[in-house]
C-alpha cells in the first residue's frame, strides 16, 4: 500500500514535470517537483528519485555536476549520483516551522552541460508526536463560598507544539456536581474555563480535587492532565471585573522600551482593601514575555521592557490577572493581543550564481546569463521586492516559477562591433516606506560572430483590441530593425499562416509588407473571441536573407454592447409585462413577485441592478436593486387603490449603461364570503366545466322559468367579456340590476370561485360561510390562461 502511494505520487510528479518541459527556451530548462515527508524520519530515509522524476540519465549525473546549489536548510537533504534525494539530518518541523501552517523546505538543484535549474519543495507533515502538557502539575484555585453559581474560572491552558490535527481539540473534567467545564476558542488557541454549577458550602466541604484532561486530535490521541485543587474560602463577595475579555492593540516592531502598549483597568464594587485592584500576569506565561514587556501591578499599564522584533515573533497573547486585597482575595483574568507590525528594517539580499562570464553575440534571446535569487526578511509589503538592471544593456530578468527567483537572459541580439562588455548592475528593492535596496554588480564578456538578423524591440506583443472594431482598419504596427545597412536592412514583413482550423483567426488579418500595419478584415465580438495568438515574420533583403519572428497575443476588450434581457415577467405577446394578484390582507413583506433578467456582458457591464422608475404608491412597494424582488412594504388598507403600476429598470453597470423595464401590474383582491374546495389538479377536461353549468342552469331553472332566461342572457354577457389570464385573482365588476354576484380567486394551488348576492365595497364576509359557492376545475397547468364563469 505505501509502495503504490509512492507511485502515485511520483506519477502526479511526472506530470507536473512533463508540463515544466513545456517551457523548454535554449539551453535553460526550469521546473518544480514537490515531495512530502513526515517529519522525525530516520538519516537516510528516500525522500525521491529526482532523476527518474526529472527523466534524467543516471549515468551522466556525475559528468553534468549533478548537485545542491542553494537553499536555507539545504543540510537536512542530500542527493546521490543516482539521483536520489534523502535525509541527511533527522527534522523536527515543530522546531523548523510555524505550527500553524504548512512547512516547506526549498532546494535548488541545478545541472550542467547542458544547463538545468529544477527547483525542489519538500514538504514536512506533522505527526502526533507530542502530547499536550500544562506549564504546572497542579493549579489552585480559591473560591469563596458566597460565590454565585455560574461564575467562570480561567484554568491553566494546555500546550501542544503538533500542529493541524495533532493539535489540542478538547478538554475534560472530572465528573463532580458542583463544577462544570466550558472551552472557549480565542483564535488558535481554546481556554478551559471552570464554571460553577452550584454553591458551596465550607462547612460541608472546603476542598475540590478535580482532573484537567488536555486531548489532541491525533490517531492515536494523546492527552495531558492539570490537577485542581478548588479551595472554599469565606467572603469576599466581589470579584474584579475587566472592562474588557479580550484587550487587542497594535505595536510596531523595534519600538523604544518604555512605551506604553496598553491599558488594562479592573474594578471591584467592594470597598477599602477588598475593592483595591492589582495586576500581575497570568502564571502560565511564556517566559520571553516577561523579556520583551512589563505590567504596573497598580495601574495596569503594559509598558515595552525589551526589544520588539516581528521577524522573531508577529503576535503575543498574554494573560492578566487582577486581584482584590481582600480576604481571601478574589481574581479574574482577562487576554491581551498585542500584534507585531512589521517595520522596513531589513534590506534585500542577493545570491548570483554565475554560469559563464563569455556570452557569444549570436545568442539566442532568453540565454541564461545568471540565476539570481533574492531574500527579504520583512514581510507584505516590506518584504516584497522588485529586481531591476543597469539601463542600456540587452539583458533582462524574467522571473522563475519560484517567487524571488530570477534568471539573467539575453533580452536581444548582440553585437562585439558595438559593444563587447557589459557590466550589470541588478538593483533590488523592497515596496517599503522608505524601501531599502541593495546592489550587485556582474561583468560580462562578448564573443564575437557575424551574424545581424532583423530584430524586434518586444517580444511576445500583448494586444488589446476593444471589441465591434471597424473592419478594415489597422490594429497594430509591426517594428523591427537591422543593423546591416542598404538593401540588408530593408525589412518586409508577412503573417505566419495557420493550421486553416476553425480558430484559426490568420485569415482575417492582413499586414501591409513594407510598413508592418496590421489589418483586421473582421469586426471581433468578445463574446464569441476573447482572445487568440498569431505570429509575424520580419524578413530582411539579405542575400541570404535572415529573418525574425514575434508572438502576438491579441486580448479582446469587452464593450458594453448588450442590453440586459428580462426573463421574468413576459406576457403571451413576448413584451416584458405580467400582472400579479395579491390579497389586501397580507402583511408588511410580501413577496409580490421577483423580476429576473441577465446580460450577455461581463465584469461591471453584465452586472445588473433594479430600480422603480415608476409607481403609483411608493408607500406600498419597495424593490430590491440586487435580487429585483418587489415586497409590500406595509399593510393595504381599504382606502388603497385596487391596482398599481410598477415600472421596473434593469440597468447594466457599463460606462455608458444599456437598460431594458419591464411593466408588472399588482392587483389588490378582497377576499368574499366563501368556503374552499380542493379542484382536480391538470386531469379534469373541457367538458367537466360545462357539466357544472350546465347543472347550475337547471338549479336556478327550478326557480323561475324567467329566472333561468334572465341567467342565460347574463351568463353570454359575461362569457363575451374580455379576461385576465394571468392573475391568480380574479373580481369581476357588479352589473346594475344582477341580483347576484360572482369573485374567482386562488390561494396556493386551489382555485375558488365564489356566488352570493351582490355586496358593496364596503360589505363584510362572515368567515366560516359556505354559502353559494361553487368550485370550478383549473385550467392554467393546461391552457395558456384562465376561463372566468360569473352567474350573477
């Protein structure tokens, strides 16, 4: 099983390695292989097989000074003339690296003939090899019988150097009635506190032994106890109470001793000697504390006493501890966070490597000249640094896979005519305020050739073209030079012609061989193309001819040319319209609807915020400008109207915004007398529908044959009236001289139709009532609207 973790991870490797060789430039060859250890193995332990990873011959590793050139702990590793990389010196990462995040060494190895840099992080992985521990065995606490239930105590917290995992996660108490174990997590680290469950009695008992159990979270798990001893005191009844839990400050580094860090203040409401406050710190303390600060026992001011580095330490977290001089004295404890700001106090350092000081003038652009790494040990801003050369030299810095690594290359052709040496002046500086820099100086040697190919001054060109440009028109103007002189140096220049693929993009440009202009016989459109690369070729009138070539990466730049789409609400017709019923019961809140859109655009121009452009009660009605949901914002009431128009904008976030509205009608409906029937959901047909009129028509036919003629004419009144087939509430308007009255509405999924004798606005529905009404089927899941019935 450990044999086919190791081939896993060494296929994963492989691969990385394959897609490093990717970037094969000239002699130079960069890449990174990543290996993972556990920490305390034996000397001698394989860490990996770096040529077989790298596919390099074994055999010609001695002959090509296969080794180590660099790195800051490069003597716990060593490699072989088989290419193998093993321990050297046993690791102990809880001493080598923070515990709190991951812990990598950085080897660089390099090979020769031809020229190899590989660089090597290995990672050390914790195990549990550390049990948690209490800076004491034993901790004392005195508490007063007069202490109220449910008072905290802060025990003694326990240690574990492991990291991740292996780490503290929990604490246990020993079982007893009157106490009880909280844990608290103050950022990394957790607090037991000891919280009393029940109040004691000194005449019944007036000593506690309990156990402190510090568990971590490894497989298997270790622990550590504290014992406590609980001491039951008399009275003094208040406790000293911090104006804070948790004091956080910021103090920079190298800061003058005697300066005040923070303030922490007690108070205690008892009086004379038991209401007097001092402060001490907490006894389980780390001991560089007391180096680095002091603590007025009186005023409880925290003062610096030594010096502040953040490279050796970013946060310090101590505890105070404040007593009454009472009898027995009562004490609290609270946590100050004090954060290291890191100042720019350390300079950048360089580390060259020189490979050769001859460097020949027909060298290829990209040459490896030097390797060039670069440290800072400040942090952020502080510690980034910018590496630049000497002005006028045809050399550059291009920086490695690694961050601070560079490579000295060869930035274009050189000529020993002109100049045939060089001395490189490599600045580094921090991004600091003032930044620190540092300087270095390399000499190098031209050999000389004759050779003067056409050159140009950038290479790769990064192209950005906004999107819908006029077709036809230039987009770019090539620029090449040529030393030679007369018909030498008169350069043409044409386009490397594609695969003729469906990306290729070759075919719709054009380049004017005498100038270098660039054509595009096309319009691009970002969101088909966004991006794509071709290569021009600069071509001298030499007999023979040298030529050159440059990449060209063009970047299509989105323009804000789509208007934002409504997808909710759309009518039948397609316009951006839809009407929404609501009860005039509901509540502040309602969730009327949701307007939905979306934009074709990215960035700023597809983000799309709504607005109300118009509304007939801006009391009722708010919408939200990111979600485009529309809510009541109050209770209707009977004086409202009974429709609204909402008029919502859709705008888009361009520079100049594109806007699309969207109209949404609210109906308010006032619910009639009525009952409720569950309808047949999607299965009842046409004719099931007619069937209930039809009986309708024969019970009020009973009453009176004129009484049936009279419904019939009304009933093809109001089947030739024009409805609304998209509201879930439907009120129809009373006719003069109906007798009855007829109100559709929905709630949920059901569908109601009520029948009664006409009311007026003002008139009150019994609830409970289950007088003429009549349930009708539902359409909706079937038609594209509704058929309203009204007998009236």
């Amino acid at each position: 099983m450990e044999h086919e973790g190791q081939r896993s991870r060494w296929e994963c490797w492989w691969i990385a390695l394959c897609f490093s060789f990717l970037l094969y430039f000239g002699e130079h060859v960069s890449a990174q292989i990543r290996y993972s250890i556990p920490e305390e193995v034996k000397d001698g332990t394989v860490v990996g097989n770096i040529a077989k990873d790298l596919g390099l011959d074994v055999g010609a590793l001695a002959d090509r000074r296969f080794r180590i050139v660099s790195g800051s702990n490069d003597d716990f590793f060593q490699v072989n003339q088989n290419g193998v990389l093993h321990v050297h010196k046993k690791i102990n990462r809880e001493a080598l690296c923070d515990s709190h995040s991951a812990c990598f060494i950085n080897l660089k190895i390099v090979v020769e003939n031809p020229l190899e840099i590989h660089y090597i992080a290995v990672e050390v992985t914790d195990v549990n090899d550390n049990s948690p521990s209490f800076s004491e065995h034993e901790k004392r606490l005195e508490i007063s019988e007069s202490t109220a239930g449910g008072m905290r105590f802060q025990l003694k917290a326990a240690r574990d150097p492991d990291a991740g995992v292996n780490s503290i996660r929990t604490y246990k108490l020993t079982q007893n009635e009157h106490f009880d174990l909280e844990v608290r997590d103050q950022g990394e680290d957790k607090l037991p506190f000891l919280i009393l469950q029940k109040s004691l009695d000194r005449e019944i008992n007036d000593e506690y032994h309990l156990v402190l159990t510090a568990v971590d979270g490894g497989n298997p798990q270790r622990s550590g106890t504290l014992n406590v001893t609980v001491v039951v005191l008399d009275n003094n009844d208040n406790r000293p109470v911090f104006s804070q839990d948790i004091y956080s400050t910021n103090l920079k580094e190298n800061i003058q001793v005697g300066t005040l860090v923070i303030q922490v203040q007690a108070s205690d409401a008892d009086h004379g000697s038991n209401g007097e406050v001092t402060y001490a710190f907490g006894s389980d303390q780390n001991p560089k504390v007391y180096e680095i600060f002091s603590l007025d026992k009186l005023t409880g001011d925290i003062r610096v006493k030594g010096d502040v580095d953040f490279e050796e330490k970013s946060i310090y977290k101590l505890d105070v501890q404040a007593s009454d001089n009472g009898q027995p004295p009562m004490k609290t404890d609270c946590r100050v966070v004090i954060k290291i700001l890191d100042t720019n106090d350390n300079t950048p350092e360089i580390d060259v490597t020189s490979l050769s000081k001859m460097v020949s003038e027909d060298s290829k652009p990209g040459t490896v000249i030097s390797l060039i790494s670069v440290t800072d040990r400040d942090t952020g801003v502080n510690g980034k640094v910018m590496c630049s050369l000497s002005e006028n030299v045809p050399f550059e810095l291009k920086q490695s896979v690694q961050e601070n690594m560079y490579s000295l290359v060869t930035k274009g052709s050189l000529d020993r005519e002109t100049v045939s040496h060089y001395d490189i002046t490599i600045t580094a500086s921090d991004l600091g305020q003032p930044p620190l820099s540092s300087y270095k100086t390399l000499s190098v040697q031209v050999s000389d050739v004759n050779d003067n190919p056409p050159k140009f001054s950038l290479n790769p060109i990064e192209l950005y073209i906004i999107e819908n440009n006029a077709a036809g028109a230039p987009i770019l103007t090539l620029s090449a030079f040529d030393k030679d002189l007369n018909e030498n140096s008169v350069i043409s220049y044409q386009i490397i012609k594609g695969n003729g693929t469906q990306r290729d993009i070759t075919s719709f440009l054009n380049i004017n061989s005498e100038t270098g202009a660039i054509y595009a016989l096309k319009s691009f459109d970002f969101e088909t193309f966004k991006t794509f690369q071709f290569y021009a070729l600069a071509t001298d009138s030499g007999t023979p001819s040298l030529s050159s070539n440059v990449t060209v990466n063009v970047f299509i730049l989105d323009q804000n040319d789509n208007v934002p789409v409504i997808l909710y609400p759309v009518s039948a017709n397609g316009s951006a319209e839809g009407v929404e019923e609501i009860p005039r019961n509901v509540n502040a809140g309602h969730l009327v609807t949701k307007v939905r859109a979306y934009d074709a655009d990215i960035g700023y121009n597809g983000w799309l915020l709504f607005s109300l452009q118009e509304v007939s009660d801006h009391s009722l009605f708010s919408l939200d400008r990111y979600t485009g949901q529309i809510r009541t914002l109050r209770s209707f009431t009977e004086t409202d109207e009974a429709q609204h128009k909402l008029l919502i904008l859709v705008k888009d976030n361009g520079n100049v915004s594109l806007s699309a509205t969207a109209t949404v009608i609210v109906k308010v409906v006032e619910p009639k007398e009525a009952f409720a029937a569950s309808d047949v959901q999607n299965a009842v047909k046409d004719e099931e529908e007619n069937n209930v009129t039809f009986y309708l028509i024969i019970t009020l036919g009973s009453v009176s044959v004129l009484f049936v003629i009279s419904i019939i004419v009304l009933i093809v009144m109001q089947c030739s009236k024009s409805t609304d087939y998209s509201s879930k509430y439907l009120q129809d308007t009373n006719y003069d001289g109906t007798m009855c009255h007829s109100i559709q509405y929905r709630s949920g999924d059901k569908r109601y139709m009520l029948v009664g004798p006409r009311m007026s606005i003002g008139s009150t529905i019994v609830p409970g009532s289950n007088g003429n009404t009549l349930v009708i089927p539902d359409r909706r899941r079937r038609d594209s609207g509704e058929v309203r019935m009204d007998y009236s």
